[in-house]
C-alpha cells in the first residue's frame, strides 16, 4: 500500500459456490480523493464494497484499510472508522428507531441504542451529523416514517459519526424518485467539496447521479476492473459503451454527465 493510500486491495478475488464474483482487483484510494464506482449488474460493485468495509473476507488477496490488513487487525474496532451506507443497513435497522439514534448508534457499529451507553457530547455529535446533511429538523422523528430520500441522507449523516477514516456508499439512490436523487447528489457534492471530509467511495449505475466534485472513477465488469483513474480520463463513452455492451453518448454539461444509447 502506498503511503497515502488509505483503502488498498492488492489481487483481491472472491469465489462462492464456484462462481468467480471478483478476479484479481487491484485498486487504491487515497487521502482527498472522491470515488465513483460504476458498473452493470452482476459487475461486483457490492462484493468489493464488503470486502473493503470488512464485512467480507476475499477468497485470495490482501486488504489494507487505513493502515491496518483484514486478517491481522480486530476488525470490530475497525469497522467503527469505516463509514457505510448500504440497502443492506437500511434493511437492518428498527423502523421506530428515530433518525438521531441512527446516527448515534454508528459510534459503535450497533444497531441498537439500547447495546451501548451514550452521553450528551454524542447526542450532539449526531445532530451536528444530521445538521451537515440538513436533516436535523427529523433527528426525533421515527426512521420508518421518512421518505426514501430523507432515509438515505440520514443514512449519510450516520457514517459521518465517529470520525471516519474512508466513507462507502454502496448504491444509496437506489429507489430514489428524481427529489430524492438529487437531494442525495447535492447532499454528495458538498461533502465532495469539504476538505475535512475523508476519502468517499459512492456505487451507483448511472453516470448521471455523478456528483459534481468527484474526483476518480473505477469501472467494474464481470468482476474485474475495466478502466480506473481520473474521473475524466476514465468515464468517457468508449469506456462506458464496452462497459454496457451498447453504443453510449456521453455528455458533461454545468458539471454533470448525462448518457444516451447511440
């Protein structure tokens, strides 16, 4: 891993029930930087999120996260310095828990507010949290009871918790109505645009939900990576036509692409 690389997986596959799901992934992210990881289906996006959040360990390879590699480090502790966002989390959490305790409750990777004690600096962290995100008038208001939108930023707010060292963000706008997207994509943009904030990594299909700010871009298909670098070298429409298997139009206007079918 290099000295700046805070996310580093070195040959990383992933092989279940015989099915190669990731094939020799090499890939770095580096303090200040703002990933896009982009692919079909099927590409491995989700596999190497879990990987590289330590919720799953690779069949081969090695995994490094802010200096630390999976299999030499109590991941527990770890975990809690890695901010993630997924429909997987979501899924998990108690509908009736408010949007504060969500946000609080990543303090110590828990689901529950009741597995742990928190006191009045962390109830003000989450508000801060939520505040960031512009969500703070919904900080007592029960999860459930939010729109998609509001649900995924809230969501965003939570990895903000306990002073992240690298932020996943694994496919968040799923779901999203056109509001909700672009509350999402404006809510990413500013966090792009903070220096103090650490290095983003956010999964999505479309190029379009691209934030302005983001700086690199890794590009996954059948599990492999196709093209990475920087965001403009490496969303372009030769790379993006292979990666779909169509002839894509891409266009970049006031700071967002848009992509036809040719």
């Amino acid at each position: 891993m290099s000295e700046r690389a805070l996310l580093s997986l070195r040959d990383v596959s992933l092989v279940r029930d015989g099915r190669r799901i990731l094939d020799g992934v090499d890939w770095e992210v580096s303090a200040g930087e703002r990933w896009i990881v982009l692919g079909p289906n099927g590409s491995g996006k989700t596999s190497l999120v879990r990987i590289a959040s330590f919720q799953t360990h690779p069949s081969s390879g090695d995994v490094e996260v802010l200096g630390h590699r999976l299999g030499r480090v109590n991941i527990w502790t770890l975990r809690n310095r890695i901010g993630l966002a997924s429909s997987a989390l979501a899924d998990q959490l108690r509908p009736t828990l408010t949007a504060l305790d969500v946000v609080k409750t990543a303090k110590n990777g828990a689901l529950e507010p009741w597995w742990h004690t928190y006191d009045d600096e962390d109830h003000a962290a989450a508000r801060r949290c939520l505040a960031r995100l512009g969500v703070d008038g919904f900080a007592d208001r029960e999860f459930g009871t939010l729109s998609s939108g509001e649900r995924q930023r809230v969501l965003l707010a939570r990895t903000l918790m306990g002073d992240p060292g690298v932020i996943l963000l694994d496919e968040p706008s799923a779901g999203l109505d056109l509001g909700g997207r672009e509350g999402l994509v404006r809510s990413l943009t500013e966090l792009a645009a903070d220096p103090s904030s650490p290095p983003v990594v956010f999964v999505t299909h479309h190029v379009e939900e691209i934030p302005p700010g983001f700086t690199h871009a890794l590009l996954m298909k059948d599990g492999r990576v196709a093209a990475a670098g920087g965001l403009e070298a490496t969303v372009t429409s030769d790379f993006l036509s292979d990666l779909f298997g169509i002839d894509v139009r891409l266009r970049y206007d006031e700071g967002r692409f848009s992509a036809v079918a040719g």
